[in-house]
C-alpha cells in the first residue's frame, strides 16, 4: 500500500515551533515546496515543534529530508497528544517514541 501524503489534514493554526529562528529559518519552512528551505534554532541544538491535525490521523511513517552535514539532527522524541508541551515537560517525560537520525538517512527528492 503506497504512503498517503496527509499535508492537506495539518492545521497550520494549531501549529507552532519553539526556539525557530523566526526571522531566517522559519517553522513556515517546514510547508515549502522547496526543500532547500529549513527550520534552524536561534538558541541551542533544541526545537520543539507542535503539529496539529483537523482530524485524527494515524501516522504510520515520517519522512524528513535531512541536510548531509553536521547540522542533521541527531535524535526526534515524537509526543502523542500533547498540545501544551514545553521544554521542561518534554525532559520529564518519556517520549511516545524516540528515533536517532544521521545524514545517511536523508531521502533524496524525485
């Protein structure tokens, strides 16, 4: 069964990034056609990154198109419904589950 792109099913209102560098590498990057587009923190190594849905969905993959250099993320904790997490709420509990990443893992675009 192929993969079916939910886009059309996020709720960009109820959507929202802390720690983005807003005024270079928005959260919006996230939705751009053009992957070379990217979120960045303005902070530290952290973002937390809230997506909202307009009805339940079941997430079955993820795919994320990942820079091939030091700059990749290492690791993505994902929370199931937790629309108020912070910073401190996400070091105290344990993630719905947790993936490690490396460059080689990028998906290359058609």
């Amino acid at each position: 069964m192929a993969a079916e792109n939910i886009n059309g099913l996020i709720s960009k209102a109820g959507c929202f990034c802390l720690n983005e560098k807003a005024a270079s590498h928005p959260f919006s990057n996230l939705f751009a056609p053009d992957h070379s587009a990217f979120l960045e923190s303005d902070a530290d190594e952290q973002l937390l990154i809230t997506i909202s849905f307009n009805q339940t969905v079941s997430l079955k993959n993820l795919v994320f198109h990942l820079p091939t250099d030091e700059t990749c993320p290492q690791s993505v904790k994902l929370y199931l419904n937790q629309p108020s997490l912070g910073f401190s709420d996400a070091n105290d509990m344990p993630a719905t589950q947790a993936l490690t990443l490396s460059p080689s893992d990028s998906v290359e675009q058609p």
